[in-house]
C-alpha cells in the first residue's frame, strides 16, 4: 500500500474502526486467478467484496473511502446499487469523477509516464496468459494512458451481441474465455466495448448519479497536478444533488492535503495531537463518517419509536381518532437546522416557515 493509504488505515484503527482494503484484480502482488482485468468504472469484484463483509459482520455499519482512480469503482458501486447498497457513507479523496476527461487531459509529464509504467508493469506480470483474450502488445507499446486503456478494453473487430442473445449465443462466452454463467453475470462487460464513446458509456464514474441514495464526500485541492483544472467539475451536481458534498481547498496536490497545506483551513488554531499524526483530510473524512453514521442511527431510531407507538395505538384500537398532536412533532435525528446569516427581520419569519433540512433517503431499486 502506499504510505498516504496506510497513514488513514492506522488512524482509522486507532479510532475503533475496523479496516478492509480493496485492491483491483492482479495488482498489488495479489494473484490473478482468471484471465479478466478490471474496467475503470466495473464495480463487480466492489459488490462481492462488500457482500462478504456485510456478511461477516452482518451488524456493523459499513463506510468507503476511495483515493484518486479509485474513486471510479466507488461512486459507479453506489450508483448501480441505489438503496440496496449495504455502505452507509462513503467519502472520495482527489477523486476522478469524469473518467473520459481524466483520460484525454494532459497532465505533467513526470506524473504520466509514472502511471503509465506502473500500468505496464501490472499487466507484464500476466502478459502470456492474456495474449489470447487481450491486445497486450498494443498495450504495452502505448504512448498514453487512453492508448493503454483502449488497447486493453475496446475492440471494434469483434461482434457484441444483444442482451437477450447472451443466454442463447454460445459464442457470447467465448470471445474471453467467459463461463455462460460468469457471461451472464457481467452483462455487457463479457464483451469488449466497441469504441472509446460506448466504454465510457458504461464505466463513466457519474453514470448513475441520481441513483445513489448514501452521502458522499469529495475532498478536492485546486492545485492537484494529476486532476483536470477545477473548472472542469462537475460543480451543478453538488448544488442539485443533496447526497454530494464537495470539500475544495486551495492547496493539497493528489491525495496529500498534509498539515502545512492546510493552516488556513484550521485558521492557525493549533492542531490537536490525534491530527499531528495523520493528515488534515484523514481526519475530516475519519469524523464525517462518524458523524453520519450515528445522524443515521438516531435518525432510524426515531423512526422505529414513532412507528412502535402507531402500533401501540392502534392495539388500543385507537387508530381511526388518534390524536395528531399526542405524535412527536419534530425528528431530532432527522431534522437539522439551516446555518446561514440572514437579517433579523427574516428571522421570525423562516422560524415561522419552518425552515428545516429534512433527510430523506430515496429508494429507487
């Protein structure tokens, strides 16, 4: 892991969390047991990992935190499971929230050459077993990372069938060397894409966005040399959705955010010892996650209060001229006051409105 990566999962566990790491298929010196890498934005290998955790400790409360690239099986996770996700929070560091955009910008050579190799390093590794499924030479003599992932995913020469095809073409689970069952279980990802446009169209990280039903967190830094310029996010999503929060600070680079970057986010004040261990974004994501889980908790506990004394009255047989005032006014763990300035003259006036955020999680699937 990299030191950055190992600094959140120690000050996690110092903290009473407990920590999994997820690493793509094949890479951190993890074997690869079949002839398939991961696209940019495939959450199938996220979805089985987080089912065999839930299922390990069925009564935990599950959170997700991504770092830079890895922010695309993230956000595309939560966005394919909707309300059906078992993660309660998740939170992004640098994230890549425009997948094609990240791929055709230009960032500095140094850094691009640096991911670049890394790529071609991981995928050597498993160059013979792959030559017959993947274009590995093309792959290897790429200049760009575009070229790379193109190489490795896109093949306008081959034949994508239809979905209703799948279970009846038996040549749909040959074209990699997929099961009939494993064909079906990765959908159209069993066969290569057919162009740049249709790859993005399945694994851009933003594709299901109006589906994702848990908050998000994206600690983003003006000045990250690996991100396209700040100009470039997608900045009406956090105003309109209510379940994206975005955390912009001027300084920071990719995934860094140390403690000198960020003393004018604390106003000079000094930093307590739990923050001189870590780094300023470590703990930010570390309290939100904290702070969202147990606003959910609360916020479910009232509910299940208010729905048992509903039935506590209607056993009464009191349900028909049950009176509407004798009901809890206001859901503490679900209700929180707007912070903002405003003249005193609106003030008795938004008091008298009621002028209050109420959460409400959507379920959409």
């Amino acid at each position: 892991m990299t030191p950055h990566l190992q600094l959140l999962c120690s000050q996690a566990m110092r903290q009473g969390f407990y920590v999994v790491v997820f690493h793509h298929r094949g890479t951190a010196g993890s074997p690869l047991t079949t002839t398939r890498l991961t696209e940019f934005g495939d959450p199938s290998d996220l979805e089985q990992a987080v089912t065999y955790v839930h299922s390990r400790h069925p009564s935990s409360v599950l959170v997700a935190v991504s770092e830079g690239s890895g922010s695309g099986v993230l956000l595309s996770y939560l966005g394919e499971r909707g309300s059906s996700t078992c993660i309660t929070a998740a939170a992004a560091i640098s994230p890549v929230l425009l997948g094609q955009l990240w791929f055709e910008s230009a960032m500095p050579p140094i850094y691009h050459w640096g991911v670049l190799f890394h790529r071609k390093m991981q995928l050597s590794r498993y160059a013979s077993s792959f030559q017959g499924s993947l274009d590995v030479d093309r792959a290897l003599r790429s200049s760009s990372l575009r070229d790379f992932e193109e190489a490795l995913f896109c093949s306008p020469t081959k034949k994508a069938f239809p979905s209703n095809e799948r279970s009846l073409n038996p040549s749909y689970s040959s074209l990699r060397g997929f099961s009939p069952t494993a064909a079906w279980a990765l959908g159209e990802r069993a066969n290569p894409a057919q162009d740049w446009e249709n790859y993005w169209g399945r694994n851009e990280p933003l594709r299901d966005a109006d589906e994702m039903s848990v908050p998000v967190l994206c600690i983003c830094s003006s000045d990250d040399p690996l991100l396209p310029p700040t100009s470039m996010l997608p900045l009406s999503l956090f105003q309109s959705n209510p379940y994206f929060l975005l955390a912009l600070t001027d300084k920071g680079g990719h995934c860094g955010f140390t403690l000198e970057a960020s003393k004018d986010i604390n106003d000079g004040k000094p930093r307590n010892e739990e923050e001189e261990e870590g780094v300023w974004s470590h703990t930010a994501i570390l309290e939100y996650l904290k702070v969202v889980s147990d606003f959910l908790k609360e916020a479910e506990g009232d509910w299940k209060s208010w729905g048992g004394q509903l039935e506590t009255n209607s056993l009464k047989g009191q349900k028909g001229r049950m009176n509407v005032t004798a009901l809890p006014r206001r859901r503490r763990g679900a209700m929180m006051k707007r912070s903002r300035t405003q003249p005193a003259e609106q003030s008795a006036l938004d008091d008298a409105d009621g002028d209050l955020f109420t959460w409400k999680r959507s379920y959409t699937r």
